[in-house]
C-alpha cells in the first residue's frame, strides 16, 4: 500500500513512484498522483511511468487533455524501451503508430526528438 510505497519513491524508487501514483490515481487524488508519475518520467527516464503519464495526457485524467503531450509521452515510452533492448519489435511498431497520431495532430509535421 502507500505506506510502503512512499519511502521507496522518496528514496529515489522510479517503479515505487509509479506505483504510488497509480494508487493516488485510484484513490482519486490526481495531483500527487500526476506528481509522482511524472517525476519517475522524466527524473527517472522509467519508460512505463511515462506510458502511464502519456496514457493519462491523452484520456485527460488527472491532467488537461492534451493528445499531442501524451503521444510525444508514448513516444518517449517507447524509444527508451528500445534503447534497453525491451520489446524492440512491438516498440518499433509503436513508434511508427505514434508518429501517425502526432503527424495528423500537428497537421503532417515531423516529430522533434525533444518534446
């Protein structure tokens, strides 16, 4: 439970961090929940943590909803999966399917690694 969790993500534990927010989500308590997933995100460079924050940019829970911010999240998900060698395949897939969305949102431009 939190409990347990929160001294983990304090101490620097991306999959504790990601967890807590997924139980602050649950429990309804968006903006810690949105905290800690984006610190394991973008701190961490933990690849599901950024799925998640991406997933929840697109569905707008917890946060405005932005597709673009939550593809380019996806997107991020997936290329640091690659890099570690997880799924390459499916991941690569990903990419193509992300590139996609993000093309028609921003109207055919190409996606800038930074985003």
């Amino acid at each position: 439970g939190e409990a347990e969790l929160r001294p983990l993500a304090d101490a620097g534990d991306a999959e504790a961090g990601l967890t807590l927010g997924e139980t602050l989500m649950a429990r309804g308590d968006a903006a810690e929940a949105v905290k800690w997933v984006r610190w394991a995100a973008e701190e961490k460079g933990y690849a599901q943590a950024m799925g998640l924050l991406g997933g929840w940019y697109i569905m707008g829970k917890g946060v405005p909803q932005d597709k673009l911010v939550g593809y380019k999240w996806a997107r991020r998900a997936s290329e640091t999966l690659i890099e570690q060698g997880v799924n390459v395949e499916a991941n690569k897939a990903m990419l193509v399917e992300m590139d996609a969305q993000i093309s028609q949102l921003t109207g055919g431009a190409v996606p800038s690694g930074d985003g």
